[in-house]
C-alpha cells in the first residue's frame, strides 16, 4: 500500500517535517491504544506517555492529517459559548471550572511549545469583529463581564474608527481584541508534537486505520487490516472523522466541513496593509470568516461550510468571494491553495466527552474551539486514566444531547437550520 498523503494545502506544503510512522503489522499488547493522530489523540498519548503508560497510537492516514493539520490555527480564549451564557447553563462553579481550564490549556500549549522547541509561528491577538451593527452591545457586554467578573484585562473593545486603522476593511462595526487569543501553523504544531510522542516512546502507527474495536472485561482488541493490538485502555480520538467505528458516539456530534484558501505572497508590505497587527479575525457571522496571515506574509482565509459527504468541485472559487467581500482590494491576487477539512460539532457546540465501559475514553465534538480545547482534552484524559477523573467530569456531565434523528436523519435537521442562518447572514439580520 502507498503511504497517504496529506492534503494539499499551504500547511501541507509548509510542513517542517515529512512524517513517517510504519504501518501496523503484528501483534501488540500496551497499556493505552489511542485512535486517531490529531491534537486531541497526540496529546492524550503525550500526556499518557509521560506518566509512565506504554502507548500505541493509530493513526489512519498521516499524523495531523484530518482538521488538526488543516484549519484556521485561531487559538481563541475561552469556551465556545461565553462565560455568561455558560453560568446560566451550567451554574457558576462548574463555568468558571470551564474558564480555568481554557486558560490551562493556553498555558499547556505553549508550554508544550516551548519544552519541544516547536516552530509553528505562534504569535498573539485574536480580533472578534462585529458583523452587524446589533452584535456590538452584546461584545461590549461580554468584554464587561470578562474584565470584571473573570479579571481578564487581554481583552478590550476598538471601536469602528480605531478598527479602520487596523484592518483594511469597512466590513465591520467594531471588535474586540484579545491580545492573549493567538494563531499558529496547525499541522506543524501537530507534527511538533508526533515527535514529542516518539521521543516519549510512544509507538505510533500511520496508514493504520482501526477497522474494529472490540470490548469485554478482559481488555480491548482493536484491529486494523494488517495488525491487532490488545489494550486495557482505549481513547478514541476520531472526531469529524469517526464514521462507523464507535456507533455509541456518533449520533453526539454532526460532521461539517470548512474550507480555506491561502493567496500568492503579498510581501511584509502587503501583508501589514491588510491586517496592521498580524492579528487573527474572526467575524460574527454564523457561518463564521476567519483570517490571518501566514509567516510568508500570504493572507490565509477560511469562510463558507458544507454539510454533505463531497467538497465543493473548486474550492478557491468558492471561499475567494467571501475573501473579496472583507478584501475587494485582492481581486487581482493569485489564490495558490484551496483545500476543506472535516470538524465535528454538538448541538449545544460544547465539546462531547464521555467514558464507555472497559475503559474507553473520547472527547469529540469540538464546534470550531478544538485548537485551544483539545490539548487539554488529552491532558485531562490522561488524568482520568490514571483514575483522577475529577477534572474530565467537568466536561463529561455536560449534557451532550444525541442530535435528532441519530446519525441516519441528522443531516436535514441541521442542513436546514445551517441554510437558516447562512441567510440571515446574507441579510445581513
Ligand atoms: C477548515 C477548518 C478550520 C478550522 N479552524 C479552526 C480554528 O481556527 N480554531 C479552532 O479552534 N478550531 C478550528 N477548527 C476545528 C479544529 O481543527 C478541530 O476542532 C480539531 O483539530 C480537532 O482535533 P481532533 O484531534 O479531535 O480531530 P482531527 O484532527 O480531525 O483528528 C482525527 C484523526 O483521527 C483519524 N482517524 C479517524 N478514524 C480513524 C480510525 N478508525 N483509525 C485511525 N485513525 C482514525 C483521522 O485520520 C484524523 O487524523 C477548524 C476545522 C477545519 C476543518
């Protein structure tokens, strides 16, 4: 069999490293066989390594191939959903656990970045731009309640006129800045910590997809086409790309795929023309734009979704309009990539985790947050192995309703509501 590639995109072709992991073959008993080579597999046995376990990893295709390798690399403060909204869903304690352990996972990444010496092009702010003139009071309230209740000051309103100086667009009704929000190079970060797994002694496995996991209170025998491997632990780690292997997690989470283009580079001039800071953007649509620029100073744009099983035919075509719409100005720039990933999502866009019988881990569904959420996911799941599972139930009784339908009839629910919304935006509601 001929190794899989990674997609073709700027990342793919910026990567600082070509990966190459064996293919399983034989047989291996260990303690933890992680599925799935994104953040959230390769942190978990990262973390699982480190407290001593011996960990098997089998990873599909290539290690950072799915949405970890592909995406906007926006590392956003927080949840998905505001604290406030948060307090009101979940009570006060159990929010501002959620509120610490984002700002542990910020410190936990870059503390992985720098201990592993990975260079990912991680550097600061995030704005969260005002898409409709009625999203403004809603920021400035949460920025209120963030400054004041959370004691976070990274984070400050700009108003219309000062966001015109920092962003070359008339797009928006102001923003909010998150000086302590980040983006980075997401398949190098991923990579960066595939290494980290091999010197950990991790034995991790590409071109190995697990075909079959199968449980009783003996352990857990997970098979892939030319391998098996006998585990007292397993933590799947699939994502939007679960399909068929774990029947039980699928109706929880909704795959949808985004899409990203990165343009011809427009020099440091260029560049700084667009976005003065060498910030990220994110818009308030629900269909959300995102944006930055890369360390070659192209600009990195990803806007527009599908809900279906195929990519759009001609990618560049279809996210160049919604980059035109921000940046009329780039009309003439060349588009040299155009490639889509898969993420999953939940009904309430918080993260799904769980524990099934004989020791089976997941966390999935990470509703567009899972840069910043899945290192933690894999370091908390690493706790929880180890039978400290206090800080894994935060998250695990989130309620984390099946989406209607189950995983057959999910599709038209959501498409409709997708295509609801996606119009509103278009109408600027
Ligand atoms: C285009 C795009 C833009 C995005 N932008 C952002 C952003 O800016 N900020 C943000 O926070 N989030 C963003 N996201 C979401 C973010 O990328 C994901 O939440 C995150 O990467 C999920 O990581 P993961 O490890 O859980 O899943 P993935 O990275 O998808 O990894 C799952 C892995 O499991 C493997 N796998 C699946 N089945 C099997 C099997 N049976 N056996 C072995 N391996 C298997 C797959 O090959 C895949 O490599 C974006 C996603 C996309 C697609």
């Amino acid at each position: 069999m001929s190794k899989p590639m990674h997609t073709s995109s700027y990342y793919a072709a910026t990567a600082n490293y070509d990966s190459d992991f064996p293919q399983l073959a034989g047989e291996l008993t260990v303690d933890v066989c992680v599925i799935g080579g994104g953040f959230t597999g390769l942190s978990s046995a990262l973390h699982l390594a480190e407290r001593g376990y011996s960990v098997a990893l089998l990873e599909g295709q290539r290690v950072g191939w799915g949405a970890s390798g592909r995406n906007g690399g926006l590392v956003c403060t927080g949840q998905r959903k505001g604290q406030g909204e948060l307090e009101e869903m979940l009570g006060e304690e159990d929010a501002r656990r959620l509120w610490d352990y984002a700002e542990e996972a910020k410190a936990t990444m870059r503390g992985l970045i720098d201990k592993h010496d990975i260079q990912c092009d991680y550097k600061p702010g995030i704005l969260t731009c005002a898409y409709k003139k009625s999203h403004m009071p809603e920021i400035r309230e949460d920025v209120a309640h963030m400054n004041g209740k959370y004691g976070y000051d990274a984070m400050r309103m700009v108003e219309k006129d000062e966001l015109r100086q920092m962003l070359a667009t008339d797009m928006y009704h102001g923003a909010c800045l998150d000086t302590d929000a980040a983006h980075l190079h997401p398949l190098n970060y991923a990579l960066g910590l595939a290494k980290a797994c091999d010197q950990a002694g991790v034995k991790i496995f590409e071109g190995s997809p697990a075909q079959s996991l199968q449980s009783n209170t003996q352990g857990n025998v997970i098979r892939t086409e030319k391998g098996v491997i006998r585990a007292n632990y397993v933590v799947v780690a699939c994502n939007g790309y679960l399909g068929r292997l774990e029947p039980r997690m699928a109706p929880k989470i909704m795959p949808i795929n985004n899409f990203m283009i990165a343009t011809e580079p427009l020099g440091e001039e260029g560049a700084r023309a667009l976005i003065r800071d060498d910030v990220a953007i994110d818009a308030t649509k629900f269909v959300v734009d995102y944006y930055r620029c890369s360390a070659d100073h192209r600009l990195l744009f990803g806007g527009g979704e599908n809900y279906s099983s195929k990519f759009p035919s001609d990618i560049k075509s279809f996210v160049r309009k919604y980059m035109l719409d921000v940046f009329p100005q780039l009309k003439d720039a060349k588009i040299d990539y155009g490639w889509g990933g898969t993420l999953a999502i939940t009904l309430n866009r918080m993260p799904a985790f769980g524990r099934l019988e004989n020791n089976i881990f997941y966390a999935q569904g990470f509703s567009g947050q899972g840069v910043l959420l899945t290192t933690m996911a894999g370091k908390v799941i690493a706790e929880a192995v180890s039978g400290t599972a206090e800080r894994f139930d935060v998250f695990a009784r989130i309620p984390t309703p099946s989406f209607p339908g189950g995983t057959l009839l999910r599709y038209p629910g959501l498409v409709a509501g997708m295509l609801y919304y996606s119009m509103l935006d278009k109408l600027g509601k």
